[in-house]
C-alpha cells in the first residue's frame, strides 16, 4: 500500500486563535498512521491566517477523510478543507 501527500486548509474561528497551539491540537488529534509532515501559514483577511498542513496518510478506501474529520473535531477550527493531493 502506497502513501498520499494532502495539503489541507485549516481555518481558524477568529483571528485571536493562537496559530501555535492550534498546530499542537491538530497534531494530537491525527488518527492512527497519519503524520503531519510540516505546516504552511496564508494570510486571508482582516488578520485571519489559515494553517496549511501537509498531512502524510496511508493510500486506502478513507484517503484523507479520517484527517479532515479529526482537524474539524477541535474547538477553535471553522473549517477544514483539502486543497491538493499527490501520491508519495
């Protein structure tokens, strides 16, 4: 079974989001056989920043489904979304 590579858009709920500790909380969320192999920043608007994770996941039947649930599980995330995939 191969890899896939997925960059996903985070939002935050506001601007007063604290960007570090919202990485630790994506970090400890990740379920089983996903890793996180590095986070991007985007300014949007008005303050706001996105996180941009690329999220490392085994290529099975879920694909990134089980990530992008888990991300939209914690408190402060508006949003999550996947902006590219690639197989690794």
């Amino acid at each position: 079974m191969g890899k896939v590579a997925a960059k996903l858009k985070v939002m935050p709920e506001s601007p007063e989001v604290d960007l570090d500790e919202l990485q630790h909380e994506l970090e400890d969320s990740l379920p089983e056989g996903a890793k996180i192999n590095g986070f991007e920043r985007d300014d949007v608007a008005f303050g706001l920043v996105a996180l941009l994770p690329t999220v490392i996941v085994p290529d099975d039947a879920g694909g990134t489904e089980a990530v992008e649930e888990a991300f939209a599980d914690v408190g402060t995330v508006e949003s999550v979304a996947v902006e590219n995939v690639g197989r690794i």
